[in-house]
C-alpha cells in the first residue's frame, strides 16, 4: 500500500467521523437528484410522470438500505469498537462496584501520595531557577574546618578582593537581607531588605523593567541613599505610578529615591525581599585586614562561557592565594592551619542541598506505596477476572476474537486507572495544600510550590502506564487459555489457573518485600527523631517565650541607651504574674551558629592547631535562670555585672575541658578576639556551665561558648526571653506592650516559643518521619489486603479438597495449619527479600539518621514483628475459614 | 430498451474506476457512462451504485467534493485520486490477462 493510499484513506475515514451528519444531508440529496435524472429520462422516453417516478423508485431499491449501508462504511472500526469496549467495562465494573470502588481509592491514593511529594521534589529540585542559564549560577563561601567553621559566608573584602580578578566569572556580587523598618517610621513591623552589590542583577542575567541598576559610587555610605522596587512593591505601594523613578521610600527612617523596579516574575530564591538597596560599605570594611571578619554577605557568580566549576574552583584558590601574601600580621599562617578555603557550589544545589536527600527519600517512599499499590490492584483484579474465566471462555466458544477479549479487558483497565488517576490527581492537589500548611512552603524555593501542569500530566502518563501495565497482565491470563480447557477448568470449580495462581504468589512476595522495606525505613526515621526528642539541648525548653528586640536605626541605637533599655524592659516584664525570669541574650539557641574568636590567656596551641570558633553570647538580665542552664561551678552572670561593666564571663564545660582539662575553669582569664591583649583586656571566668544544642538540637558540635555581660558582647538587635509558670503563648501581647511603654518606635519580631523553635529545628526529621510512617501504614494494609486475597483465593479453589478430606476425617487444625503456612511462607520470603533490601536503603538513608545505625537491630526488629502480626492476621482469617467448611455441604454441591 | 444484462461479481468497482478516469462525475453521470460506454449493455443496479462509491472513498481511490450539476442542484462529484488512478491501471492489467485467457478456455475446440 504507498502512502499517498494511506492518506487518502485516513482522510477519508476521519472526515467521515466529522462530516457524519453533513454526509447524510448530502447523500439525500444526491439520490434524489439520481432519481429525478431517471424519471426525466423515462419521461422523455414517453412514459407518464407518475408512472416514471414508481419506476424510478423501484430500480433503486430501498433508499433507507442505502443510507444505511453508508452509514456503516463510514463508521471507523477502531474508534468505534473502543467505544463499545469502553461502555461495556463500564457496566462490567457497575456490575461489581466494590472492586471498582477498591480499585479506583487504592489507585487514586498511591498516586496521589507520589504526585504530592513529586509536586514538592519538582518545585524544590527540578524546576530551573527563573534567571536565564541558571546552571552557570554559583555560590562561594569561606570554610575554616579545622576551627569548627564549616560555613562563613564571605566578607566585603572578599568581594572587592575578587570582583573583576577572577577569569572564569563573567559576573560576581554580593547580597545580605537584614530585616528594616519601612514607611511610615512609627510603624513596627519589620520587612526582610534586600542588600546588594551594583552588579548583582547583572549576575543573575535579569534586567529591570524600568529604571537603572545601583552604580558603584552607591556603594558608599551616605552615596547610597537609592532603591530599586520589586513589581509587587510598585504595584502595593505605590499603585503601579508609571512615573516611580524619582519618587521616595523610607527604610529605617531614611529615605531613599526609586531608581528601577523589577520585572514582575523576579524572585531571588526563596527570599520574600520586596525593596533592593545597595550594600554600602565603608572603605575600612574593604581592607586585607577584614578579610576574614566573618559572614558579612553572601558571595554569587556567573560563570564565564566555557569554564568548568572546577577551572573556577582553583581559580578562586589561586586568587585567594594571592591576596593572602599580603595579608597582615602573618594571617595566612593562621588561616592555613584552620584550614581556610573557599568553596564553589552552583546556587540552586547549595540552596536546596539541606533538603535534597529527604526529598529525594520520600519520593521514592511514594514510588514505592505506588508499585504496592499497583501489584496490589493487579492481584485484585486477577482474582475478579480468574471468576471470569468462564465466561470468557464462552464468549470465545461463540465466537468471539481474541483481540475483542483484549480489548474488553484493556478497556476495562483503561477506565479503572483513568478514574484513579483522577480521584488521584484531586488527591495530590489536597495533599499538596496539606503538605504547604504542615510547613512544606517554607522549604527553600517551596513558596512556588503549586500542583501544576507538569505534574498532572505525570500523573495522567502515570495512570495510563499502570493501566497498560495491569491489562497487559490481565488480559495475557485471561486470553491465553484454550476455550475448551477454560470450560472444563470452571466447570470443575477451579476458579484460576495455575500459572495465575502462582504469578499472584509473587506479587504477595514483591509486596510484602517492598512494604518491609518502607517500613524499616520509617522505623529508623522515627527512632530518629524519638532520639532527637529525647536529646538534652542544655536548657529547658518549655514555659519559655522569646522575641527579638532591635534597637538599630532607633532614637535608642547609643550604647548607654541600649542598657538602660535592657534594664527597664526585663524589669517590667519580670513584675509581671505568671513570669519567673527575663533575660536578654544576642544569640538564641537555634536561632543561628555564628562563631567568634576568644583567646585563652596562657594557652599555648600546639603548632599547627587553628583558632577555633567559640559561640559567644552577651548576656543581660537573668539569662541562665530564664533559660535555666544549669551552673556547674561558681556563678552565673546578672543583671548587676552589666550595669557595672565587669570584666568577667562564664565558660560551658566544653570550653572549660578544652583549655583547662582537670583544673578548675574559674578565675583563668581570655580575651576577645584571636590574639591576647594587654592584662587589663582580659575577662576573668567566674562560672561554668552547662552546653547547650546553639546550632540545632541535633548537633552534637562541642565548639565551646563565652557568656559575656551585655556591654561587652552585646548588640543593638537582641532576644528577650522570659520563663514562665503558665502557658507562655500567653504572654504574647504582654511582649509587645512591654517594648512599646518603652519606646513605641521599637520593633519586636520573631516572637516564639521555644517549644515553637524546637520544632522548628526539628521540622526536617519531623514530616518525613510521619510522612514515612503513614506511607507504609498504607503499604502495609495493602500487604495484608493482599496476602489475605492470595490465601482466600487458594481456599476457595481447594474448596472441594479440603471438604473430601474433612470428610475422611482431617481435623480443622491441621487445615487450619496449612493454609496458615502457605500463606506465611510468602511472607517470610517476602520479609527476607525487603531486609536484604532494606540494607540497601538503609546506607542511602544514613545521612538522614540521627543516634541510629541504618541497621539498627532494634529497628529492623520492630519492622519485621509490626510486619508479622499484620500478615499472620491476614492469613489467619482464610485459614480458620477453611477448617470451617462443612464437608457435607462440598460433596453436596458435586 | 431490452433488459439490460447484469454486472459480472465484482466488477463494479473497477467500472466506476474506469468511468472516472477521463474526468470527475457526480453518481447519475456515473450509472450513465458506464451503460453509454458498454453500448447501453450493461445496467448499473442503482441500489449499489452508492455503496459502492463510498467504499471507494473509503478505500482512498476517490474523492468528493461538492459541485452543481446540469440543472444547478448541488451534488456530490466523484473524481479518481492518484492511488486510484494506478489501482486501476492495474486492475486493467489483470483484467486483460483474465478475460484473454476466459476467452482462449471457451474458445477452444474440444
């Protein structure tokens, strides 16, 4: 056949699908001009009008037969018989509305689970970054290992240091949010401002929508007094004003001209920023000495066309190299022997790298539920058509082709996971709008999470290939048997051939293997986070209410002022009923792991041995009684030694071990920063105490930390915290008031409990361990489903069996028995299989554990005895039905 | 007009074919040339003469569209597409090495 036939004829068919009705019309038409033709000829052979017309009609025939037969030429076979196989499965599946019903939830309930979590993997992972060629986008911040600094960002020095030095980055800036007040100046809210350097949007490879990026000379205190808007902000604010530049905005009380806004769909990661300032700096803050001051912002590039990550790895080395030869006072030995380097990562990686292995777990905790699933629904289904062996067999008997037998089962399939797919795709909607309110939008990029396009067309592929995957199964058990023996197979009462029995005996071992295997997985996840529960952070974490107090850009910003402000707030609050304790400290617990230097007085490191990052804190009010940190030696530090400014501090007993092993701590002596100053620097230990969790609660660090009295390690932003004897959420307002009787220009943000910040710091073992958990509670109802459909099913088909030997005098028990027994040798195969698996999983999970092994014995074991209590219920229930039968009633029905 | 003889099984189709080939026509012209070419022998039963066509189209050697006849009303006009000007070419083919091999079996003196 050539093409141009095939053509012609698809056109014509598929034409003839659309242009049914018109055809007909025209058809009409066109007979009776035919039979007007004949009759005029037989009028002009001289016969009478009338007589012409009957004559005319006969020779034709019946004109409706005509149509008729048209109508069937025009039909398209394939499109039409799928039509009929489809409206005959859909009152076959009528016909058995539990197994629809079953079938369609099993479905719609895996898959929904996968699309929800591929919703989230696709927003978080998968998804470009909006800026054009994301890839070539990379981060880089400074790392001293061997100081117990894994991660500082970088400082401005580092930027002015690299900015146009290095070959392999066509752009490279720097960006910090800090959180301002906007507008109106006595208004309190605080909003997250951007800080930039000019070239930051270049690096992006984003233009404004209007007006002009930042230029260098604003990079100069007192220069840069200018603003660019997000779209969002413009149109909020300033009710889109097509004549913005120009226009003033207040941040912290200053005001600042509008020169661009951003393009509408602009959003840095997961930053919720609306205003971009420049980021000033002073130029002492540029010099080789403050190199190495610490996490002043965070360090962005582009890659230049054609360069590696790794060409500009080592060119960042080299650079770094470079500019440490003239560094001051000997520093490069220094940083050498903390080991000092800087790292390059692409952006979206180390965005996302905190939440990439959990994600990336639970997906694949989902697939999994949704291949039990699947095997589960397939075993079902096989059951369902094995009772319909018969009539299949009648059906070819009479006649029927093979191929309509497919195609009544594939239609049958077809509809079923066309259904579940969409009860599915409404649940992975639901469940992506539970996941967003249990916290998943606060996942770095989780704010574009959405159930969108990409994944409802996943899930449609995905129903579609389970449907093609269960007809195939299905249909090649069904079809392949001769029509004869199907007969006699139904005949005698044996529902289900062997080889169909034996496939759905695998089925219950892959799924029994596969839930084990997700169970053990929650089972250790959920050890996990017991342990994390269980773990003392140093400090009590109920009846504890904290809020940030920032004082920068306020009338109170002058150090005296910041004091006094300190001592009238915590006296307030510390009047109040219900309230214990208040102190005040400028590092919380969780709240971020910034270390500094301290130099012990006396203490000679061995050569080589790095500085080492110390937590310092400064203290004011009644900090360690709020917090209640216990004092192992001598005393806290109180309210009386920051109005009297004494030098002293309190050490934790790690610090105290570090330097002074086996000597008292007390009355030793250090010093701020990485080198020891003049005697009358120093501040005197006085009290040890006890360490507490500062990074995370699961975060064993043992870096070490230094209590100093407010003056000395304070800040002008810093948290109040209060210990309670009642609930502490209550004492909400009361915060807020306190800080406005004050001064009502104070902002106070960040209000939580501590309870809450725990939580918080748990939130990534937390979801993923009850998400696993209710995973394989499902898979695990669906094995028990499953094995209990496998040994009913080989009750009934050994119905007859069972009833002569019980006639012949077997007792119950030993039917009971063997039923028992088949069903739990799948099982146990099934569970060895999953455990050997699961040793698998357990390796690629170790990251995510917490005070387990991923072979925990404790565990496994906990899995494997949920696992057999479950299926020996689930076989235990055929089993003792079988001992029932009567044998009477079998040899009757023979 | 003495009774027309009936069509040969199976040939109608090849006769439309046929019929078409010089230029395209509506149904009545069809049944019209193939008696006026068969010397008014042969009849086209008219109750076929529309399967028929629509087989054809189905087949891909015909196409239709809509034109006017001779006396304006609006018909259906049949023309021969590629694929079925070479089908016929080769049904031609085979049927003059069928009808000349008819023609020597019945021609031969026993």
């Amino acid at each position: 056949m050539t093409p141009t036939r095939w053509w012609s004829m698809l056109r014509a068919r598929l034409g003839a699908v659309t242009r049914r009705r018109r055809d007909a019309a025209q058809l009409a038409a066109d007979l009776e001009f035919h039979l007007d033709s004949y009759a005029d000829e037989l009028i002009r052979a001289g016969v009478s009008p009338g007589e012409a017309k009957r004559r005319a009609r006969a020779a034709f025939g019946s004109r409706t037969s005509v149509m008729e037969s048209q109508r069937d030429l025009a039909r398209v076979p394939i499109v039409e018989s799928i039509g009929r196989d489809l409206r005959h499965a859909a009152r076959s599946l009528r016909r058995s509305p539990g197994v629809a019903a079953t079938a369609v939830l099993t479905l719609a309930l895996c898959l929904g689970a996968t699309l929800a979590v591929f919703a989230i993997v696709d927003a978080v992972l998968v998804r470009p970054l909006p800026f054009p060629d994301p890839d070539r986008l990379v981060t880089m911040f400074n790392t001293y290992p061997r100081a117990g600094v894994a991660r500082d960002e970088s400082s401005i020095t580092n930027y002015y240091e690299r900015r146009g030095r290095i070959a392999a980055f066509s752009h490279l800036s720097i960006y910090r949010e800090w959180p301002a007040t906007t507008g109106d100046p006595s208004s309190t809210d605080r909003e997250p401002v951007m800080q930039i350097s000019p070239d930051f949007f270049a690096t992006l490879g984003v233009t404004l929508a209007a007006g002009r990026p930042f230029v260098d000379q604003e990079t100069l205190p007192g220069a840069d007094r200018v603003v660019i808007l997000s779209d969002r902000a413009w149109r909020d604010r300033f009710d889109a004003d097509p004549h913005i530049l120009g226009r003033t905005i207040r941040i912290d009380r200053v005001p600042r001209t509008v020169v661009g806004v951003l393009a509408p769909a602009f959003r840095f990661l997961s930053s919720e920023a609306q205003l971009y300032v420049p980021l000033a700096s002073d130029l002492s803050r540029r010099v080789p000495a403050e190199r190495h001051s610490g996490s002043a912002a965070t360090m962005i590039a582009r890659l230049a066309p054609g360069v590696s990550l790794d060409d500009a790895q080592s060119q960042v080395a080299a650079r770094n190299a470079a500019v440490e030869l003239v560094a001051p006072y000997g520093q490069a030995r220094q940083m050498n022997d903390a080991g000092f380097r800087t790292i390059v990562r692409p952006l979206r990686a180390d965005h996302v790298s905190s939440v990439r292995p959990v994600l990336l777990l639970l997906q694949t905790g989902a697939g999994l539920l949704l291949i039990i699933g699947v095997v589960n629904l397939t075993n079902l289904l096989l059951v369902r058509s094995s009772g319909r062996v018969k009539e299949f067999a009648t059906r070819r008997a009479l006649g029927a082709s093979g191929r309509q037998l497919v195609g009544h089962v594939v239609a049958e399939m077809l509809l079923l996971s066309i259904c579940g797919g969409a009860v599915g795709t409404a649940f992975g909607m639901a469940g992506v709008r539970l996941l967003t309110h249990t916290g998943a939008d606060r996942l770095p990029l989780g704010a574009s999470l959405s159930f969108g396009g990409r994944t409802a067309a996943l899930g449609f592929a995905a129903a579609l290939a389970i449907g093609a995957a269960m007809a195939a199964t299905v249909a090649t058990f069904l079809v392949r048997g001769r029509p004869g023996r199907g007969l006699h197979d139904a005949s005698r009462g044996h529902t289900s051939g062997q080889e169909a029995q034996r496939l759905r005996q695998v089925f219950v071992v892959l799924q029994v293997a596969l839930s084990f295997v997700l169970l053990v997985a929650a089972s250790l996840l959920g050890a996990s986070l017991n342990r994390a529960l269980a773990v003392a952070p140093g400090f009590r974490v109920d009846h504890v209410l904290t809020g940030r107090v920032s004082l920068a850009g306020t009338t109170n910003a002058r150090a005296a002022g910041t004091l006094a402000f300190i001592d009238r707030l915590t006296g307030s609050l510390s009047n109040r009923p219900g309230v214990d304790a208040v102190g005040v400290t400028t590092k919380l617990p969780l709240t971020g792991d910034i270390k500094s230097a301290v130099t012990v007085k006396g203490y000679v490191p061995p050569a080589g041995e790095s500085v080492r990052g110390t937590y310092t804190y400064g203290i004011g009010g009644d900090y360690f009684k709020a917090m209640q940190i216990d004092v192992r030696e001598g005393r806290a530090l109180t309210a009386e030694d920051s109005r009297d400014r004494l030098r002293v501090c309190v050490v934790d007993e790690d610090f105290a071990e570090r330097y002074w092993p086996g000597e008292r701590a007390i009355d030793h002596t250090l010093f701020i920063g990485s080198r020891a100053q003049a005697d009358d620097q120093a501040f005197r230990v006085v009290g040890v105490v006890a360490p507490v969790r500062q990074r995370s609660i699961t975060a064993d660090e043992r870096q070490g930390a230094v209590y100093f009295p407010f003056p000395y390690g304070g800040d002008n932003t810093f948290f109040v915290v209060a210990r309670t004897t009642v609930a502490p959420e209550s004492f909400v307002t009361t915060f807020r008031h306190a800080v406005r009787a004050i001064d009502p220009e104070v902002p106070m943000t960040d209000i939580e409990t501590m309870d809450a910040r725990v939580a918080d710091d748990l939130f990534l073992r937390r979801s993923p361990a009850l998400l696993a958990i209710a995973f394989s509670g499902v898979a695990l109802l669906l094995t028990a489903v499953g094995t209990y459909g496998v040994v009913s099913a080989a009750v009934a088909r050994q119905r007859r069996e069972v009833g002569i030997r019980m006639a012949l005098g077997a007792a119950p028990a030993q039917i009971r028995h063997q039923f028992l027994w088949f069903g739990l040798r799948l099982v146990a195969i099934g569970t060895l299989v999953g455990g050997a698996e699961a040793q698998l999983s357990g390796v690629a999970l170790r990251n995510l554990l917490f005070g387990v092994t991923p072979f925990d014995p404790d565990a496994v074991a906990a899995a494997a005895v949920l696992m057999a209590l479950v299926t020996t219920t689930a076989c235990a229930v055929p089993a003792v039905s079988a001992a029932r039968i009567p044998p009477t009633q079998v040899l009757a029905e023979e | 007009m003495g009774k027309p003889a009936d069509l040969v099984q199976g040939t109608l189709d090849f006769l439309i074919l046929k019929a078409l080939a010089l230029e395209p026509r509506h149904g009545w012209a069809i049944a019209k040339r193939i008696q006026q070419m068969s010397g008014e022998v042969l009849q086209v039963p008219q109750g076929s003469l529309y399967p028929a066509l629509y087989r054809l189209e189905r087949q891909g050697w015909v196409t239709t569209t809509v034109g006017e006849a001779d006396n304006g009303r609006t018909v259906k006009f049949y023309a021969l597409t590629r694929a079925g000007r070479s089908h016929l070419k080769r049904e031609l083919a085979t049927w003059d090495r069928l009808s000349s091999a008819i023609d020597l079996v019945i021609r031969t003196t026993p």
